[in-house]
C-alpha cells in the first residue's frame, strides 16, 4: 500500500498480478491444436524449483473434472472445474476482466472438458440472447489490482448450454482458512491446473504446497489491510502459472469420491518497492512475490444449489420488471434497461441481505415473484413501469373480508 507522499524516499505499493495469459495462436478446441510456441515451453512456476508433474493415477479422475475455459477473441485462457451438472466454477476476471482493452465475449466463452480421448464443449447458457450475464453468479466484476486488491471476490459460477459435466463433479467444502493452514501441514492441500508452458493441453499436478497468512516478507496484520473480504482469502505457495487462473485449490480428505474443492486460484500477490522523487515514480524495483491468491470455497459454496435450480430471467420486459421493483425500494438508482449490469446485480445482492437469501445476485423468477407479493406498500414505496420511466402506483382499495399485509 503506498505511503504518504514525501519529497523523496522509498515506499511499498501492493498489487496483484492475475494469473491468466493470452497467446496470439489459436485455441481451437479441436485435436489437432497445434503446439505451443518454444518461447512459451520453459517452466514459469512461480514458487522455486517447478515441482508440477503429471496427473497422479490416484487423481486420474480429475481430468474430466477440470476443463479449460478459453474465448477466442481476447486470447483468454483459464482454467474451471465442474461443480455441477451444467456449472462450472471459474475466477470471475476470466470472464469480466478487458485484455488491451477488450472484454471477453461471453457468447463466445467455450468450456472444454477431456476424459482420456473423450471431450466434450459447451458454452454459457443463454449466449445467443442478450441475457448469457444473467447465467452467471460473480463475487465482483470491479477487479483492483493495487489496494483495496480484489482477490477474496474473485471468484465465478456459470451456468452452461449443456449439461457436459457427465464425468463427475467436484464437491467445494466450507472450512476455515485456518484449518487449510493445518491440513497443508500434513501434506493434504494440492492444487490441478491447466498451465501455458505445461504439456500440450495436459492438466498438471501441484505437489502438495503451503496456505499460510504470516510471511518473511510481511505478516498478516499488514497483508489483510490491502485485501477487501480479507476472511475469505486463501494465500498459497502452489506452483501456478498462466491459465491457471480459476484452478481448483484441492483437499486429500481420503475419501472414495476424491479430494474435494477449498478454494479457487486467482492470482499472485506481490510487494513493489518504488522511489518517489517530489511525489512522482522515479525508479520501480523488482517485485518480490508474497504468495498466491485463492479465493476460499466459502465464498461460494452456497450459491452453487441456487444457480443449478434457478430459474433465470430472459427478457426485457422482465428484467426492466425487477430493476423498477429495486428502484422502489431504495436499491437501485441506475437505468431501467433491462441488463444485469453491475448495478442491478449489486441491487439484487443488498435485496437479498435484506430478506436473509442466500446472495447470488442473480435475477430469477423466484426473486420477482418474492418482490410481486410484497407489493402492498406506502405509496412512495410502489412504482409501476411506463416506457422504461418508473411512476407511482397507489395503494389498492381494501376490500372487504380481505387485510392489507402492510
């Protein structure tokens, strides 16, 4: 975190580098996807001596289980595991961060699954409409790459086209960051991910690897004041790289149905010593690197029921619906368009607070018909939609034999 300006000295300045890498070949789903350019094949592990190898046997069946996400357009390429049928958990800047610029385009965003010489594609439901957003559950789409840094949110479920995930699906457990500490003593935590300069589109194996929040460099009373959601975040030593972004940090629990999922990988944390001169930048030093970011399966187990059974809407009409019914509630104050912007999406999320929900931030039929039947308000409270232009709408006339649930 930068300090107070001086008239010159050295500070630190906190930043997080995203772990998602685009190359400027093809990501042709396809067999016959050529090599990866030579200067992209040495190992680029982050943490030492590069300690990926092959996909034990033991965790054979991971491989239809962890896909790659990739969309062709901004060169993007990550990695998403199943967590159910038709959803996939990825790191959201995969799928709402700009690269040169550009956002990905989400009708375009394909999931690949392999299985020995089996593979299967599907893309986000909805992606030939205008509403793909609205099958996707996000902790945040504001991604902060120097404090407050982002990483504790970064995480993405999506609802696909099809239900391809017919090979298994990964169970995402709930623990304290302070019991992931105790099991990477024993050797239990390992992360599976795709890589760049990995094998030709091969998942790779991380050795068992460290979380920890007290580091040589700095310990957690200041990490924790440079991360937003600090209790969700889930620092790491597991060897990751490029596309590795949205990889499963996993558990050894020994159980018959394997690991389970404790977290999402998203990034790397690094410290930046700089010289300021009269407050401006003079020299930049060598960044050290702290640790890896992950993203704590707390974050998001829970909305993962509430995505496989919603129903979504997909409509203007109703979208333009469910925004007016927020702007009368005080949650929404933006345009009536009829899109899961940002806004609306924060809008829909404090909605849910408020009713003790499970927040999703996803706009379904369920959520509207929750708003239609709490209707009956004061006037200023109501609000009908005329042309895109919310307005007032009375109270009704009580009738007889029948009470107002004010």
């Amino acid at each position: 975190m930068q300090g107070p300006k001086v008239r010159s000295g050295i500070t630190v300045l906190a930043s997080l580098w995203l772990a998602t890498q685009a190359w400027a070949g093809s990501l042709s789903p396809g067999a016959d996807q050529p090599a990866l350019p030579p200067d992209m094949l040495a190992p680029a592990a982050i943490f030492g001596a590069d300690q990926r190898i092959d996909l034990p046997d033991q965790y054979g069946a991971l491989e239809g289980k962890i896909g790659m996400l990739y969309e062709q357009s901004t060169q993007t390429l990550c990695t998403a595991f199943c967590v159910g049928k038709d959803i996939i958990a990825t790191a959201a800047h995969c799928l709402f961060q700009p690269k040169n610029n550009q956002l990905p385009d989400l009708s375009e965003v394909t999931f690949r699954l392999s299985y020995g010489k089996a593979y299967q594609t599907s893309g986000i439901s909805g992606r030939h409409t205008a509403f793909t957003k609205n099958s996707i559950a996000v902790g945040t789409t504001a991604f902060n790459n120097e404090p407050p840094l982002s990483a504790p949110k970064d995480w993405a479920l999506a609802k696909l086209e099809r239900p391809i995930c017919r090979f298994g699906v990964l169970r995402v457990e709930s623990r304290p960051v302070t019991d992931l500490i105790d099991k990477s003593r024993e050797n239990k935590i390992f992360q599976v991910a795709y890589h760049w300069d990995w094998k030709h589109w091969q998942l790779a194996y991380s050795q068992p690897c460290k979380v920890s929040r007290d580091f040589d460099q700095i310990k957690w009373r200041f990490i924790k004041q440079h991360f937003i959601n600090f209790n969700e975040l889930v620092l790491h030593d597991c060897d990751t790289g490029g596309a590795s972004s949205g990889s499963p940090l996993l558990i050894d629990t020994g159980s018959a149905d394997g690991p389970s999922v404790v977290g999402i990988n998203v990034g790397t944390y690094t410290r930046t010593r700089i010289l300021l001169r009269e407050g401006r930048i003079v020299k930049r030093m060598k960044p050290d690197i702290i640790a890896n970011t992950g993203v704590n399966g707390s974050a998001f187990s829970s909305v993962i029921a509430s995505l496989e059974t919603a129903d979504l809407l997909a409509s203007i009409e109703d979208m333009m619906r469910l925004q007016g019914e927020l702007q009368a509630r005080g949650l929404y104050s933006g345009t009536l368009d009829g899109q899961l912007g940002r806004d609306t999406r924060s809008a829909i999320l404090r909605f849910e607070e408020t009713q003790h929900l499970v927040q999703t931030g996803l706009p379904t039929r369920a959520l509207l018909r929750r708003m239609d039947e709490d209707r009956i308000k004061p006037a200023h409270m109501l609000s009908t939609i005329r042309g895109g232009v919310v307005e007032p709408r009375p109270n009704p006339t009580p009738r007889p034999g029948v009470s107002n649930n004010n």
